[in-house]
C-alpha cells in the first residue's frame, strides 16, 4: 500500500514536468511565425493523442521525440539549419488527425510528418501525406500500411508490425502440439494480432483449441471467464490494447486462470503493468519494440536511456515513448544524408539508411518501407526480483533485425 | 456444451448482475425520489475508488477506505444538492440533467489533476484472494464477496425504505412533496439526504469495482451507460425494476458470451430496445 502511495506522489511529479513540456508546446503553437523568421528551419510536425485514453504512452512519444530534435540541434542542426517540432493533438480520433496534419502541411508548411499512436489514427494520418505527398514516419504498429493497396512511397514504418511481434511472442512460447486458446479485441488491432499468432502457430505446428473476441473498451471479462476455463489451453493468448490489456489480465488472473495456462500478449505495455502492479503481471510474456533494461547490452540504447534520464529528471524511456525518438532521428538522419529537406532526395536517403539509435541495428526495407529491427520478447518479473521499481521485465529473447521474420515483398503484392 | 457450462455461466451472469445492481442503484433512488436525471453519476462512481483506494493507501487497509469512500462521497453528494441542484428544482428536467454532466467532467478532470491520467493498481484485499470451488466452476472470492455486499445492502434499503419513519417520508416525498410540506415536513432536508445516498452507494460501487478493474479517471463513463440501461429496463424510478434489470442484463450478457462474446455490450442495449418497445415504462415503471 506504501508503494502507491509513492506512485502517486511520482506521478504528481512527472504530470507536473509533462505540463511544463505541454506549457512550452502551447506557446510555441501561439506564435509560429516567431520561430519562422529565419525560415531555413526544417518543421517536422508530431500529431498524437495529447488527451484520451492513451494520454500516457503519448506524452512519452513526446518527450523522447524532443529529445532527438535537441540533439541535432545541439550539433548545430542539420547543414546549419534548426529543426523544430510542432506537436498537435489528435484526440486518438482519425477525423481530428486528418485535419492537424493538413494544417500543419498547408498552414505550418511542414517538411515531414511523424506520429501517431493508435493504428487507426495512423490510418488516417496516411491517407493525407500520401495524397499531399509529404514524407511520414508513423510509429504505430500496423501490418496493413505495409500492403500494396494502402502503400504510399512517402510512408515508413518505424514501428513493428503486429505480424513481427506476435511472430516473436509466438516462436518463443508456443511448442509443438501446445493448446492455445485467443482471446482478441474487437477491432484492426485484436484482428491484426490474432491473424499473426495464427500465423505462428502453424508454422510451429501447435493447436488453436478456440478463439474468442471481446468488445473494444470492455471493463468486465468475467463471463469470459468460464469458457477459456473449459477450453483447456495450455497457452492463453490476449491481443488486446491499453486498459483493456490491464483489466483482461487482471481478471483472467483473479479467476484462477493463471495456475492453469500461460498468459501470453503480443505487446506487454510498460503503462499497464504500472497501472495493475507486480503480482498481476507477473510471468505475463509478450513483444516489445524497446525496454529501458537493454542498456545493459546494447550501448545504443544506453546512450538512449542517459540522454532521457538527463532531460527528464531520472525517468526512464517507455516502449511506446521510444518510438518517438527513432522515428524522428531517422528521419533527421536520412535528411541530413540528402543534405536538406528535398522530398525525393529524402526519400531515397531513407531507403538506404543504416541506422543504429537505441535498439541495436534498423533500416528501412525497400519494397515497403518497413523498418526491420530487432524483436524483444519480454516477461513481467516477480515482485520480489525487482531490482528496481522500474525493474519491470526480463528479456527472454531479442530477435535480432531480420527480414525472415516478415511477410515478403511479392507476399504483400509487391513486383519483384 | 455442458451442463456445467452453462450452469458456471448463468451463475456469472447472476454475479455481473449485482455489479450492475450496485451500479444503478444511486441513479435509480435520486431519479426515483427527486425527478433528478443524475449524469455525474458515473463520475462519482470513479470518485469513489479513488477515495477508497487513498484512504486504503493511507491507513494500510481495504476496509477503511470501503467504509470512509461512501460516506465522502455521499457528504460530497449532499454538498452539491444543496449548492448546485436545489436552486433548479422546479424547472425542466434537463436543467440538472446538464448541470450535472458538467459536474462530471469537472470531477474526471480534477482527479486527472491529482492522482495523474494513468490507470493506479488497486490491490484485492489479501483475505479475498483466491477462487472458490463451487462444484461446476472456480469463482473469485471477492466477486462472491461483492455479490454478498450487494445483497447486505439492499435488504438494509429495503428495511430504511419500508420499514422507518424516515422512509415513510422518502416514500411520500416522492409521491406528493407539496402535502409533505403542508404536513410540516421539512422534504428539503429529505432530498438533502436522499441525494447523499444516491452518491454515497455510487461510491461504493466504485470501491466495490476497483479491485475488479484497472482505476482510471475515465472508469466512470462506461458504467454510467450500464446503470442508465439498467435503470430504464427496470423502469426509471423503480428500485425493484432496477435490481431485477440489473440481473437480467448480467444473465443476458453471460448467457450472450457462450455463442457470441463480441456482442456482449450490444446485447444490452437490444434487451433495452426490446423493452421499450413492448413496455415503454420500463418492467416495474409506471406511466406518467
């Protein structure tokens, strides 16, 4: 009980320095011809869900987002000029979305869009760079940007695919001949995720003893409950978003569920094991694009972690948050490769882009611009083998970057 | 499927449906006594397990903060009653309609203020941990324990209701307050009270809940719809109507989850159509 009390108060804290970067976004929003004057400055405009239920992972999206903004710019920029951020919220609303990122490309005359949270959002945010042809790197997951009908030559993808991390979540616990049993949200994502498990699954050769969806933004599972029992699974896999990852677990786990099956998700979300706590979680194994914890390994991602600790008082980079800062600096680097802001130029600087910023090796495949990167396969740690309170998880794998664990280009319905 | 199944299943319905029981009771009782379409309500359900879980944080134990959580909100309650709702007795019913959906976002914001935008675990109390056997299935002790909280209080409402003074006087209140007053009743002191209740079991339903679900600033918008559906199938005003609702909709939704889980929240809303349609006041209302 102690200990969320303290939670409470870090919280307070960190709300506090998180209006304080809001603060500081709002009066770069009131004047933007004032830091326009120069006018050689490049403008990368950010949306993402300020406000909603997903308000967290994008105020981490931020931070780490201006924290690779500052770097480039303490180098002096790019060929001299300044970069600067222009971030909107998009009320996790594709409607809203679309109308900040026109005005930021008419109105702000951006030089790239990078952003969003929610995979339909991002949806969204696509159909207006693709049809204004501005360069876009979005940081949420989705395997249908990846596809032929909605691929725009402008868009990459730095975020994984839900076919990535269910892959690697899946080749990581799933055995031959195991029982598994799906339980999946409602919508893109809960579909898009259960399609790359089932996917795995075969490829491993284990059995699907039954598949069940559950509303978008349900609170109670409880008469789920009853029939995962009876299914008998060995593996219980949940593919769900935000709070309902954290309510699906919690009462799978209040009903016994737990002693009986394995409870594996595609993505562990560093907010929601906060937002239930340790003994809910714990044993819980799903994918991630970053942890803090890999510092211990890959420098890069030490560098990473040090940088953010400096410019945020200690706190750590979340997973989601984490995109933030390599979707930027990539871009930053592909543009300071082409030697400015030319779209075409910029384009190309992308496609053969090399990059290794925080998790170990990246770069941007060809045919659809996804970027191919390692996989962490993650397991919430026991209470008492917390080092740390941010000692959340144990890596149990991480995948290296390999196209192998992507569909193929003619897969997707590219030539060639 | 098995006879088991379905028998674990309507007992998951029957349990769901106390929840909702819990949930809806606070709006029934203040529409049904006071004529007031209460939209904070699920606001002060959030309110509640926040209030519960800090005063559990601060005194180490479930238990104060399921016994201090409804009486702040439902002195909070009286306070609003008093300051914001009196004034539009009277007047239309969307004056305290909106009034109060302004109150709520002014709570969902205020809490975001405090305790932050994130989900805060609520631990289950450690003596309430843990499933039972019941023969055909493993239930959560606390589910059943809440089921039996539910069930204390409506037979200690139903005693205060039927069976004092005090509720002769709600009872008469709400049928006819101007010869209350010509009586010589003061029925403002009653509506003061009668509001503070309402507020009061929402906050209990929220403690209730926070061991159940992750407590978030925004928990409160989804049960609000729930009590609402609850209230109407059980015909607005009716506490009797809403207790039965209340277990009808949890046995539909459980009994919906055996063939087709995803239509469990639209199952609740075509069971409202339904009634309307056949009884527009409700199971148990009675017309204007």
């Amino acid at each position: 009980m102690t200990d969320i009390i303290r939670n409470i108060t870090q919280k307070k804290i960190s709300r506090r320095s998180a209006l304080a970067g809001l603060g500081a976004g709002a009066s770069l929003l009131a004047m933007p011809w004032a830091a326009r004057a120069a006018d050689d400055t490049i403008r990368i405009g950010f949306p993402t869900p300020l406000t909603g239920p997903f308000a967290a992972e994008a105020k981490d999206q931020v931070k780490s987002a201006e924290l690779a903004v500052k770097q480039f710019n303490d180098k002096g920029g790019i060929g001299g000029r300044k970069i600067e951020l222009l971030v909107r919220d998009d009320k996790l609303n594709g409607g809203e979305a679309a109308t900040r990122t026109l005005e930021l490309i008419e109105k702000d005359k951006v030089h790239a869009i990078v952003g969003s949270l929610s995979s339909a959002v991002q949806l969204a945010v696509n159909e207006v760079t693709r049809a204004r042809g501005v360069i876009y790197v979005s940081i949420s997951q989705s395997d249908t940007i990846n596809e032929l009908k909605d691929f725009s030559k402008f868009t990459f993808h730095e975020a994984l695919n839900p076919h990535m991390t269910a892959g690697a979540v899946a080749r990581h616990t799933f055995k031959k001949g195991a029982k598994v049993a799906y339980l999946s949200a409602d919508y893109a994502y809960g579909h898009e995720m259960l399609r790359g498990f089932k996917r795995a699954q075969a490829a491993i050769g284990a059995e699907s003893v039954g598949e069940l969806l559950h509303p978008f933004g349900a609170a109670d599972y409880s008469t789920l409950m009853p029939r995962l029992r009876s299914m008998r699974p060995e593996i219980l896999c949940i593919s769900n978003f935000g709070r309902d990852q954290a309510n699906s677990i919690k009462q799978a786990v209040d009903f016994g569920l737990k002693q009986q099956m394995k409870i594996v998700v595609p993505v562990l979300l560093h907010n929601q094991r906060l937002a239930v706590g340790p003994e809910v979680f714990e044993g819980v194994v799903g994918g991630a694009n970053y942890y803090w914890g890999l510092e211990s390994e890959i420098p890069s991602a030490k560098a990473f972690n040090d940088a953010f600790r400096a410019a945020n008082n200690g706190a750590i980079p979340t997973d989601y948050g984490a995109y933030g800062y390599t979707g930027i600096y990539s871009l930053l680097l592909a543009m300071q490769a082409a030697g400015g802001t030319d779209t075409e130029k910029v384009i190309a600087a992308l496609e053969d882009l090399k990059y290794n910023i925080a998790k170990g090796p990246q770069h941007y495949r060809k045919c659809d611009h996804q970027s191919i990167q390692s996989v962490l396969v993650l397991e919430s740690k026991k209470k008492s083998d917390m080092k740390s309170d941010m000692d959340l998880f144990q890596v149990v794998a991480n995948e290296p970057a390999s196209e192998e664990v992507l569909r193929s280009c003619t897969e997707l319905g590219f030539p060639g | 499927m098995d006879a088991e199944l379905i028998l674990m299943q309507l007992f998951s319905g029957v349990a769901l449906g106390a929840i909702l029981v819990i949930a809806a009771l606070g709006l029934s009782i203040i529409f049904g006594m006071l004529g007031v379409v209460n939209f904070a309500h699920g606001a002060l359900f959030m309110v509640g397990a926040y209030a519960g879980l800090w005063v559990a944080s601060v005194t180490g134990s479930f238990w104060w903060g399921l016994l201090a959580a409804p009486i702040m909100v439902g002195v909070f309650g009286m306070v609003v009653e008093y300051v914001l709702v009196r004034p539009l007795y009277g007047r239309s019913i969307d004056d305290p309609l909106l009034l109060t959906f302004g109150l709520s976002y002014v709570l969902v914001e205020a809490v975001r203020m405090i305790f932050g935008s994130d989900g805060i675990p609520f631990p289950t109390p450690p003596q309430l941990t843990g499933v039972w056997d019941l023969g055909v299935g493993f239930f959560p002790i606390y589910r059943l324990f809440v089921v039996g909280v539910v069930i204390l209080v409506l037979v200690l409402l139903w005693l205060g209701l039927e069976k004092t003074k005090f509720g002769l006087i709600v009872r008469a209140g709400a049928r006819d307050p101007t010869i209350m007053k010509v009586l010589g009743v003061d029925i403002s002191k009653v509506w003061l009270l009668v509001f503070g209740l309402g507020a009061g079991l929402a906050a209990l339903g929220g403690v209730l809940a926070g061991p159940m679900r992750s407590v978030n600033p925004e928990m409160g918008s989804l049960v609000l719809a729930e009590a609402f559906v609850v209230t109407v199938i059980g015909g607005l005003g009716s506490l009797l109507g809403s207790i039965i609702a209340g277990v009808l909709v949890g046995i539909a939704i459980s009994m919906t989850a055996l063939f087709a889980p995803e239509m469990a929240t639209i199952v609740m809303f075509a069971l409202m159509a339904i009634v309307l349609l056949i009884r527009p006041e409700g199971l148990f209302g009675k017309l204007a």
